[in-house]
C-alpha cells in the first residue's frame, strides 16, 4: 500500500489532467519503445505548434516537423516550381530566341522526331533485320520526290537497327553512308567499299577494287569473324553513266554467293531500277522498292509544329502555317520549300521589328509575310526575266497575248499594222 501511494504523486505530476485510464487508451506505444522512460506522451492536436514538450524523444519531434513542414508547404512548392519552369514566353527581341527559332527552321537541322515517315522507316527496317538474322546480302532502292524525308528516314533506321542488334545478340553491321556527289568518279565508290569490308587490304595496280570485290564474295566462303555491311548510298543517280556499267555492278555485288553487303540506293526517280537495270530483273534479283510519297499538307504542317515545339517557342500563327502547308503541299510537297518559306517569313518579322522595335504587334508571322515568302520561293525565272524587260518591250509582249487572246494563229500584213497600232496607243496611254 505504501508503495502505491508512492506511485501517485508521480503519476499527477507528470499528467495532472489525465485519470490512468485516459492514460492506457490514448497511450503511444511507438513513444513508449523508442523513450527510454516509460512516460505516456500527452495527446497534441493536428493544430497545435510542431514543438514537442522536452520529455518527447527528439526523433520523434523531427519526424513530426517535417511531416507537418511537408504537408503545409506541399502544394505551394508545386506550384512554385512550375512557376519557375515555365515554357519560355515569346520574345522577339530577344536575339537568341530568334537564333533557336531560324535554326529550327534550317534545312540542315534534323529534328530529333521524324514524323510522317513511320511506315517507310518501318518497312526498310524489317528488310535490314531479315538480312542481319538470315546473313544474307539484299539490296533496297529508296525513291521519291526531293525533300521528302528519304536521308533523315535512313539515319533512324540506322540508329534503330542498333538498338535491335543489341537487343537481339546479334553482331551490328559495318555501316557505309556514302553521298555519291562527293565521288570524283563513280567508279570510286567500289574502293570505298572495298576499304570498309577489308580495311588492310593492298589494292594492286592491276587489279581494281571491283575485281578484289567480286573475288572477295564469289571464291572463298568468308570467315564466321566478318560482319554484314550496311551501305547507304546517297544520290544514287549520280551513277548513270552512258554505259550504266557502275550502277549495275554496284547492284550485283549483292547477288554474290558469299556477299556479306545489305545495300540501300536513295534517288529522286522512281522508275530508275526499271529503267536502268533491266537485267536484274532477269536474274530474280530485282532490289525491293520503297516510295516516299510527297507530303500532304496535314503532314507538312505537323512537321512544322514539332519543329517548332522543340524550341519552346510556336510563334508561326496558325492561319499562317496553314498557308504555308496548303502552297507547298499543292506545288511539291517538299518539306525543304516549306522550311525555307517559314524561315524567310520569321526573317520578315525580324527585319520589321528592327525597324520599330517598341512595335509588339509585329511579333508574329502574319499571312502577308507567308504570301511574299512564297513568292520569293517560287518565283519563276520567266517571270523574272520579263520583268527586267523595257518598258516599251513589256507592252508590245502585252499586245501579242491580246492578240493571242483573240484566237488568231497567223499575222498577216494587216495584221502586224494592226499589232503596231494597239501597241502605240498603249504605249501612249500610259
């Protein structure tokens, strides 16, 4: 008993408002192993001050302040840094966002997403696949009109058929990307070859690269070491000589029984395996062909957004990108025109807002810098040569098309007075 009554004065003091009941049901069993007294901790309310009373263990009053800290301060940090990384706002004067924007526009900019080409990419990607699995050469001829994506679509489907090699466990290709302008003769391509497949070969003045080429993949088998080569050459038309001997012999170097070569011609033409390998079609050895269609102007005008979008800044104006897409689209539907219209109409924009720099209303493209961008595009160099004519020669060529006009095919004596006539009384009008 006495030990008892011991007990309660300590027991009051520590908690004079709290009977033992109240203590056992709202007592923290956490607290009560991590404190090395056995004290119950008083019961604090949500609204209270994170600052504990001093018998409470300090790694509680540390956890307790930065759950209360991150709950009170967890929206506004959010919002804070959204706030501080903003998508940077349009500024015309600001030099180095117009430099962002002409680059993005530049035609030797590749965009890092190239859109609207899923499909080619996709197929000449398999035709590269079958031929790294299966260890057998093949040849591909990539054609379509200028500007329509065919050199961008190739370096994708290099880099993804790397990706898959690794992927797969299969040795990546040797990869030759050849531009066949750069060649001083068209015959030089085959000792370009010839030093990618067999780097430390000699060639002897007697034989040529051709030749050590055809031996290379004909006699010998070769060794399980070599790997495929990719070749990717470029403006493949450039190999049409009169005889067409280069061309031709480029395409057979994959018919070879040992040919290690998977090779992809690009050219504008599209009928130029037909035209001009006429015999591979008679050895069932006829490349596979892929078209690259010209661009649409829903295509164009995507293109055109991404590479916006890339630079943050998307400050063509809507109805003037669409003219610019509708133009080029029905012209050619080549992306490169369509870059370099949108590229002279942002240089509009800076020329004029150099002139009247405290004018912010010019800070966009509008669709009167679209219309004489394309102008300046497509102009024709008829139209040019007409307009540096005299005066005086402009309008007797304005009097033959009024006499064109008038459906008559031959001049007569009468005729030509006539013409003289009308043409002095223009010339006197004006």
């Amino acid at each position: 008993m006495p030990a008892i009554m011991a007990v309660k004065p300590d027991s009051a003091r520590s908690n004079p408002d709290s009977t033992p009941q109240k203590r056992r049901l709202r007592s923290d069993t956490t607290a009560a192993q991590d404190s090395p007294i056995s004290t119950p901790v008083k019961w604090k309310s949500p609204r209270t001050c994170t600052t504990s009373s001093p018998k409470t263990p300090i790694s509680r009053v540390e956890r307790d302040c930065s759950e209360n800290i991150t709950k009170s301060h967890r929206s506004p940090i959010k919002k804070l840094s959204d706030s501080l990384t903003p998508k940077q706002k349009w500024n015309p004067l600001d030099s180095e966002q117009m430099k962002a924007v002409k680059e993005a526009m530049h035609v030797s900019t590749a965009p890092p997403n190239i859109v609207c080409r899923e499909g080619e990419q996709k197929r000449v990607l398999e035709f590269c696949q079958a031929c790294v699995e299966q260890e057998k050469a093949g040849s591909l001829y990539v054609c379509g009109c200028p500007g329509t994506g065919k050199s961008l679509s190739m370096e994708k489907v290099k880099q993804l058929l790397f990706h898959w090699a690794n992927e797969a466990g299969h040795q990546q290709p040797n990869v030759l990307t050849i531009n066949c302008t750069s060649l001083a003769k068209t015959s030089d391509i085959f000792g370009k070859i010839l030093g990618e497949s067999q780097p430390r070969k000699k060639v002897n003045g007697a034989t040529s690269p051709l030749q050590h080429l055809q031996s290379l993949y004909s006699q010998k088998p070769q060794p399980s070491g070599m790997k495929m080569m990719l070749i990717i050459a470029d403006e493949l038309d450039y190999l049409i000589t009169k005889d067409r001997a280069v061309l031709h012999d480029l395409f057979m170097l994959t018919t070879f029984p040992f040919s290690r070569c998977i090779l992809i011609g690009i050219a504008n033409a599209i009928d130029l395996a037909d035209r001009f390998l006429p015999k591979l079609q008679s050895l069932n050895c006829k490349p596979m062909v892929v078209n690259f269609r010209a661009y649409s102007k829903d295509q164009i005008l995507k293109i055109l957004h991404e590479r916006l979008m890339v630079s943050s800044m998307l400050q063509l104006y809507l109805p003037a990108s669409k003219w610019c897409s509708l133009k080029v689209a029905a012209a050619s539907g080549d992306m490169r025109k369509a870059l370099c219209v949108c590229r002279s109409a942002i240089e509009m924009v800076e020329a004029e807002l150099r002139e009247s720099s405290s004018n912010f209303s010019l800070s966009i493209v509008r669709l009167d810098h679209m219309v004489v961008a394309l102008s300046k595009t497509y102009k024709s160099p008829i139209v040019d040569t007409i307009q540096s004519l005299p005066q005086h020669q402009q309008k007797m060529r304005k009097s033959v098309y009024l006499f064109q006009e008038k459906k008559m095919s031959f001049f007569y004596a009468s005729q030509i007075s006539e013409l003289g006539e009308h043409d002095e009384k223009s010339c006197g009008a004006s």
